[in-house]
C-alpha cells in the first residue's frame, strides 16, 4: 500500500429512499412462506448458474442459537435439488474465542446444532488462500479459507438480521466475514495493524467488508446467487448465539435473486417500509452502525443494482412495492 492518506467513505447512517437511487434494475423474487417449500420456491427461480462442485456459503451459529435458519429447512432444500443434493455446507472459523474459534470446536458445534446432514467444509481448517480484490480501497486481496476455490459454484443462504458492527447482516456480511479465515482475512477487516482487536468500526469497517465479498464474487463469477431469509431477526448476530437480544421486529419472508446488491437493499428497504412500532430497533442498529455503507459500497464497486423489481411468488409473480410486501405483518412472538 502507498502512503498515500486513505480515508473512508461518509453517508453509512443515512438511509437513500428509492426514488432517489440511479441506474438499472435487477429481479428480486419474495414470498412470504417461512418454509423449506418457501425456501425451495425462492431458489428454484435464481438456480440457474448452480453446477459442478457446490458450496453452501451459511452462518450455522453458536451452540443453540436460537435465530439461525432451522436446518430441517436447509436439509429439504439440499435433498430434493437435485443439484444440491452432493452440495456441502462451508465455514470458516472465528475471529472471536467462542463455540467456532478452532475446527475442534467448530465440529462440535456443528453437531450441537444439528448440521449433520451434509458435508460441512471448514474451508480453513487447513491453512488459507489468497484472492484478488479489484478495486480494493483498503486492501488488495483477502485471506480465504483455503478450500474456497476447490467449488465450482456457491450458493449464499443467509439469515437477514442486525449485526452489532455491521448494522446488518446480509449476505454481503455472510460472505465478506464468513469466507475470510478465522486468523488472518477476519483480522484484515476488523483490526488495523499494532491496535486493539475490532479497532476498525462504520463506514471503514463496511468498507472492509465489501472488498473482501468482492474477492468472492469475483472468483466464483456467474456461478453465484443469493437467499435471504428475513425471520427472527434480532439485532444481533448469529455469532451471538443465545446472548443475542430478543427479537422485536416482525418476520417477513424469503428473498432471492442473482444480484447481491439488489438482495441486500431489498431486505433493508422491507425493514425501513414497515410501521415504526415494527422497525425502530433494525433501524436504530443500522444506522448507528453506519451500516447503510454496505450498500453504497457495493454499488461504487460495481457489484449491483440498488434499483430491482420485486416479484411476489404468491400473487402470480406480479411486481410489487415494498409497503405491500410488508402490509399486515404479525408481531414478533416464539
């Protein structure tokens, strides 16, 4: 890196309504079924590119994390696709000392939570790989697990939630952190060099972020698509396992589309079109954290549109607005 001055981008706390997004649009598909059929619906229209080796890019969570996508779900998704069905789950291990810091504890976790239906590759259980970050601010390639590039294709399955650095977490957060290795990509995004662990916070950290998902995407080229599956959304991570705060925002359904940028921006936009009494507490976690840099980011890396069209599975795939998509929501309740 030169030693030219870097400084990170500003706006991460401000939510940019559609009207005021530019460029083109891509296809988002939406239902409302919180289900394996529902999770099956959403795939099977954004599956076409899924061949070859399959990655399964998806957060398994800390030992009996009550959020995580259930894997009854995810074991019907896999099984009856066929394309899915030799597919294997992948991870990394941890920044953070906690139930997946070591691939030892990693496994046991594993098991605990009830993924033992398919293989699951810590991809760096054993060492790391180094990928190209095009048009990388902050950093010119990343530290992956180093099985990544074993896979022909990945499939992003993501729990839509709040992240307590990130704001959100999508699947830009689910494959900028969860396909950094535990020890050295983890570290790049979240500490600068000769400081304290997480010194690196709001618009520099979704910076980060986003270039090491970049590296990613790059790799795996067409070959990559995305679900989102907004349920039980706390405002914390996953990684936060029972300690996770309770849920306050009502559940809302399923995404997908080939487009990561217009996938991410969908799920916060259905969050920022609900009532307030339903969002205040996503919304105060997103913008506290500056978390709308994520978006933006991408968008200056060429990586989207934050512009889409929104197909309801439900209603013959008409198109609709968000506001519709989210109208009669139920309150949160286990």
């Amino acid at each position: 890196m030169s030693n030219e001055k870097i400084t990170a981008g500003k706006g991460g706390e401000r939510y940019v309504p559609y009207d005021e997004r530019t460029g083109n649009e891509s296809i988002v598909y939406f239902t409302r079924d919180l289900s394996a059929e529902g999770l099956k619906k959403v795939y099977e229209k954004v599956n076409a590119n899924m061949n070859g080796k399959i990655a399964v890019k998806l957060h398994t969570g800390e030992q009996h994390g009550p959020n995580i996508i259930p894997h009854g779900w995810v074991k019907e998704l896999m099984q009856g696709e066929p394309e899915l069905k030799n597919a294997s789950i992948v991870e990394t291990n941890t920044y953070y000392e906690g139930d997946r810091y070591t691939t030892e504890q990693h496994l046991e976790t594993l098991k605990v939570n009830g993924w033992t239906f398919c293989p699951v590759d810590i991809m760096d259980s054993e060492g790391t790989v180094l990928l190209p970050i095009e048009g990388g601010k902050w950093m010119k390639e990343m530290c992956h697990g180093k099985t990544m590039v074993d896979y022909d294709s990945m499939l992003v399955l993501t729990h839509f939630k709040g992240h307590t650095m990130g704001g959100f977490g999508g699947s830009n957060k689910n494959i900028g952190i969860g396909c950094a290795d535990g020890r050295i990509g983890k570290k790049w995004i979240h500490t600068r060099e000769g400081e304290d662990m997480w010194s690196i916070a709001t618009e520099e950290l979704m910076e980060r972020i986003t270039e090491s998902t970049k590296a990613t995407i790059d790799f795996f080229g067409k070959n990559i698509t995305y679900v989102n599956v907004m349920r039980n959304m706390s405002v914390s991570c996953d990684c936060e396992g029972l300690d996770a705060e309770p849920v306050v925002t009502p559940n809302v359904g399923i995404l997908a589309s080939n487009d990561i940028l217009a996938i991410d921006q969908a799920c916060v936009d259905l969050i920022y079109a609900m009532r307030e009494d339903e969002n205040h507490a996503l919304v105060e976690r997103i913008e506290t954290r500056h978390g709308h840099r994520q978006l933006s980011c991408m968008k200056e890396m060429g990586m989207g549109n934050d512009k889409y069209i929104l197909i309801d599975l439900d209603n013959g795939e008409q198109k609709i607005d968000q506001k519709t998509a989210v109208k009669d929501l139920k309150p949160f309740t286990l």
